[in-house]
C-alpha cells in the first residue's frame, strides 16, 4: 500500500498564546515548535502499522511550509517515513494548502491519505476533506479505528451519541483521532535514519487565498474565583442557581 | 442569492446543533437582507416544516436510503445549493458537518472557516471570528470568495426561537451509490453527547481509580450533564477515550462545567476554558485550576460530591 500522511508544525501544548503587532500575528517569541500531535501519534503511526502489515509498502509524509518545518519532518522520518515531500509555502488558508497537497497526492497515486483529525493552532479539521474533494475521493473524518484487508479498508468514526462502522474501498483519505494507534517514540536508530531520508521541495503551483486572518483576539480572563467551604455545600448549590442560574 | 444550512440528523431526528446552525444561517441571511433556506438529505420522524421557527423559510428535502457519506451527501448538497443560489453555506463544525463542509468549499471555490462562535461583520466584507489554539484564541478571518462555507462550533449560539412555518421543497435528485458504507452504529445509550452538552461533570486522576466513577455519574444523572474527564484518565482506561477533554481530545463550550480532581494542566484548560461557568473541586489550594475557576471547593471529592449530589437532588426533581 501506498500511504501518504499530512503533516504539520504546530507550538508546543505547553505553550503561551500571545499575539504581536497589533493584534495581528502570532506571537513566536520564547515559541517550542512540535509535530502536530493528532498527525504525529495517530495518523503517522497508523501508517506504519499498515506498512509493516503489508511488505512492500511505502509511507510518505507531507507538509506544507518553509524550511523552518524541517526539523519536524526529520522527526516524523525518524518515527518510521520513507520519505518526505514539503511544498515551499507559508499560509494559513485551508483551501490553498489542501490544493496544493491533493496535486501532489494525486500524482503520486497514493491508496491512503492519512491526516490527523485537526491542528492543534488553527483547529480546522478541514484538511482531508477538502483533498478528498480536490481529489474526487471518498473521505472518512475522525476514525479512531481502521483495518485493511485486501483492500476493503473497515473503519470506526465518531459521530455524536456514539459511532459508525465503515467500510470503504481504496483509495481513500482519511483523518485521524485517538485510538486509532499508540503513540510511538522515535529511538536513536531512527533518529540517525531520517538524516539521509530523502525529503524532496516543491514548489507551489498557485498562491491564490480565500481567507484572510485580520486579528486575533485572546479569551477574555475570569474575574476571579469565588471559594466555597467544603462543609457548605448547600452554598454551591445555591450559587449555580441563583446567582449564575444555570441549575 | 440565499444562505442555504444543512440540516443534520441522527436516529430519525434533526440535531440540537443544527437548530443552532438555522438561527445562525437566519441570521446571517438577515445581515445579507436574503432569506435563509435549509437542505435536508434522508428521512426524519421530527416536523421539518416546524423548523421555519428556526428563521428559514423553505426546507429542500432530498430522499435518499444510503448512508451518510461525505462525497455523495456533498453532490447532493451542491445541487441543492445552485438551486438555491445560495452564496453562503452554513454547516454544524460537528463529525458530519467536518466531512461535509470542506468538499462544498471546493465544489463551489468557497473560503471556508470552521469552529465559527459569532456572527460574521458585513460591513466591509464577511469577517468571522472563530476558535484558534485549541480555545487559548480567537482568530477574526475575512472571507474574500463571493461564496462562503462557515461551519459553527457547536454550543457557542443560542437556537433563536420565532413562529414561522418553512414549506417543504421535495428535490428530484438521486445520490449515487457511495464508495463508503455504515455497516453499523453504535450508539452510546442514554448517555448526552458530550459536545451537544450544555452542562458537564468530568473527573481528573484525583478519583484514584475507574472504581470510583459512580459519584461522578450519579451527579452527572441527577443534573443531566455529560460526563468527561482528563487525558491520563482516557489513557489508563479508566474511561471510554470520547470523553478525553482538552487540547487533544474534544474541546467543548458548555454552559457548567465542574472539575473533580482535576489539576488543571494547560493542555486541559485548553480544552475547557470557553465554558460559562467553571467549578473545580480540588483537596489542594494550589491546584491551577483554581485560577480559570468561578467557583471552588478545596476538599476531598470522596466527601464534597456526594454531598453536592445531595443538595442538588432537593432542588432538582
Ligand atoms: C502534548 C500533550 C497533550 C496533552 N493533552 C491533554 C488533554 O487534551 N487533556 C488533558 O486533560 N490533559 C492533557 N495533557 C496532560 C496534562 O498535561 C496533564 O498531565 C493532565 O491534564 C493531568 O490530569 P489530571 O488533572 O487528571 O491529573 P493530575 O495532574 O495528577 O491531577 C490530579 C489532581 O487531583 C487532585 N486530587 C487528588 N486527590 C484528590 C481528592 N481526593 N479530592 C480532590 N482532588 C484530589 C490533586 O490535587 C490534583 O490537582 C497533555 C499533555 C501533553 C504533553
């Protein structure tokens, strides 16, 4: 199988969101940058699985970015892919990127396109659906199980108030959540590896954007925290209903 | 010219998110002085003409037997949407709404922004504001396309209610045989789906062990809330992984949300900090928790939740 898997550098989890220059940009002072946890732990590792289930398989990863992204692909080299293609872009236009990714999907003949179900900046979840659809695939969104047997690809997606058991033919892009794999960790063999995988730069084909991000804004701060003994309880209760009315 | 919702449905009936994605499609469509219009794939058991209370004026109804799939359900949608002339599309950024509105942005060559908490500014362009850094930001984007897809986190608008009738428009269209199938569901039983929830109990490693959940969800009963709980919680299996909270795992807005046992780590907040009202039930002062809380209680949760469960029990029939 020939299995293709977004990828992207995100900030840390850890890290302290700030914006500069009026409110405009992302602040990236003091700024730890991580592969995409949902990319990294589930959709890259359910590749590998794949691959060491089928011999002659191929995993590739994919970014779109400058090569300040880099170091992140050498990570997800080092985890377990072949080989890596980066398109020489920087945008935070959905439609653009996913474009740009579908071409290149698209003329490697790829049988899987895994993402992970969103990035944990921007939070979009829109990636896979909309390569499926540059495409003209089928596309399963937040699978948190899949299995592949001669082709029949079976699949577990969440849906609200419960899930969904699928089947679907190759090829196929799907994205994925939790379950879908455990998290691996990249060991010094790999690490060594990934430094002669190849990792191939293209350029983009088009810069056309749809949307443009004017501001950014952080969460308003609460006020404070009103505390309640432990032997009133009653209190709580009292509060919640009467002051914020929400019981 | 038309703000065209999609209109989604589980089990035979129309989701409480989209209620929330027809006030804002109604809206929007306001703004726009158009009317709003709905798109229903399937077949429902709920009053669809009942859904012009919503704000929209005229439901489209495309039957069909096959199975939610994204590819061929988007096709039909598209349809639907050149039939309305609709300019903008609104979805619910819920599972169906994330398969569906990124493949109607590109039928259409539409900017699409997800994860949508308010309605747009249309006084110069279509700015909309929407969730960014798993809720430690918002980002204000423009949308510079003549078409718009806007998909709308779940929770963060309130279904305007108003007495209209929509009429019902039944489409002549026929899905093709989808690449994929639902050979079953699973469905959670009687459970509140956490991301539709309006109020939420979750619990942290504080509980110690899954043995000790049975507080959790008897309080969780006796107010009808949801319940979730923290990242190791889901890791250890102490609970299903749906309700691993945080900033990787679902992120959600309700209107409470009570914190047992839980520290209160970044990549938690993250998850829950665009809830109305927080509580946070901690044995120690110091947990950070305390900081993104309205309400606190130091104390050993084996002693305050029973006793919480209680009281609310005399205020709750
Ligand atoms: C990349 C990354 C992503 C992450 N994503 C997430 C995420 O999405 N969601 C998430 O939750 N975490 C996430 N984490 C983990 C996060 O950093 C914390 O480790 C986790 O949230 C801690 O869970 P906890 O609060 O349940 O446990 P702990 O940190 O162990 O806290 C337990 C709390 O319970 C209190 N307690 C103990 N006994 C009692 C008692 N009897 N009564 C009352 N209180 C008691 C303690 O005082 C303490 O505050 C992530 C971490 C990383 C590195």
């Amino acid at each position: 199988m020939k299995i293709l898997v977004c990828i992207s550098k995100v900030p840390d989890t850890t890290s302290r969101i700030a914006f500069t220059n009026n409110n405009t940009q992302f602040d990236e002072t003091d700024i730890q940058w991580i592969l995409n946890p949902y990319d990294e732990w589930y959709a890259l590792v359910k590749a590998l699985e794949l691959k060491e289930q089928e011999s002659g398989s191929v995993v590739h990863l994919l970014t779109v970015g400058t090569a300040d992204v880099d170091p992140i692909i050498r990570k997800g080299l080092a985890i377990g892919g072949d080989e890596a293609i980066r398109i020489n872009l920087n945008s935070a236009d959905s439609y653009l990127i996913a474009q740009q990714i579908a071409q290149v999907a698209q003329a490697g003949g790829y049988d899987l396109v895994l993402t992970g179900k969103e990035t944990i900046d921007y939070n979009s979840s829109v990636i896979g659906g909309l390569v499926a659809e540059f495409m003209n695939a089928p596309y399963v969104s937040l699978a948190s199980k899949l299995t592949s047997q001669s082709n029949v690809v079976s699949i577990e997606r969440e849906i609200e108030g419960g899930e969904e058991i699928i089947e679907a033919s190759l090829p196929l892009v799907v994205s994925c959540q939790k379950g879908m794999a455990e998290q691996r960790i990249a060991n010094m063999k790999g690490i060594m590896g990934a430094r002669s995988k190849p990792l191939k730069v293209v350029e983009p084909t088009n810069t056309n954007t749809q949307t443009k991000i004017v501001r950014f804004e952080l969460p308003p701060a609460k006020t404070g925290v009103k505390m309640v003994a432990a032997d009133n309880v009653a209190e709580l209760v009292r509060l919640l209903h009467e002051e914020a009315k929400i019981i | 010219m038309s703000v065209l919702v999609y209109i989604d449905h589980f089990d035979g009936h129309i989701k409480p998110s989209s209620f929330e994605a027809l006030s804002y499609g109604s809206e929007v469509a306001k703004l726009l002085k158009t009317d709003a219009v709905g798109v229903l794939i399937g077949d429902v058991k709920d009053d669809v003409a009942g859904l012009g209370k919503y704000g929209v004026k005229k439901v489209y109804s495309v039957a069909t037997d096959f199975t939610f799939d994204a590819q061929q359900y988007a096709q039909a949608i598209h349809e639907v949407a050149t039939k309305a002339g609709a300019d903008v599309l609104v979805f619910s950024h819920n599972p169906n709404g994330k398969a569906l509105a990124p493949r109607l942005a590109v039928r259409l060559q539409a900017g699409i922004v997800t994860g949508v908490v308010e309605l747009p500014k249309v006084d110069q362009g279509f700015v909309v504001k929407k969730t960014v850094f798993s809720g430690k930001g918002f980002a204000f984007v423009e949308i510079q396309s003549s078409k718009k897809v806007v998909s709308v986190n779940p929770n963060s608008f309130k279904p305007i209610v108003g007495s209209g009738t929509a009429t019902i428009e039944k489409i002549d269209y026929k899905l093709n045989t989808p690449k994929t199938k639902v050979i079953k569901v699973n469905k959670a039983e009687g459970e509140v789906p956490l991301t539709e929830a309006t109020l939420v109990v979750s619990a942290g490693r504080g509980l110690k062990g899954p043995e000790n959940w049975g507080m959790i969800e008897s309080l969780a009963h006796t107010i009808h809330a949801a319940t979730a709980c923290s990242r190791p919680v889901a890791d250890s299996g102490w609970r299903p992984h749906h309700e691993h909270v945080g900033q990787t795992g679902v992120q959600i807005a309700p209107d409470l949300y009570i914190a047992i046992g839980i520290s209160g780590a970044i990549q938690h907040l993250a998850g829950v900090n665009r809830s109305k009202v927080i509580v946070v039930i901690n044995k120690d002062p110091e947990a950070p928790f305390f900081k993104a809380a309205d309400y606190g209680i130091v104390g050993d949760a084996f002693e305050v939740v029973p006793k919480l469960d209680a009281e609310f029990k005399k205020i709750i029939k």
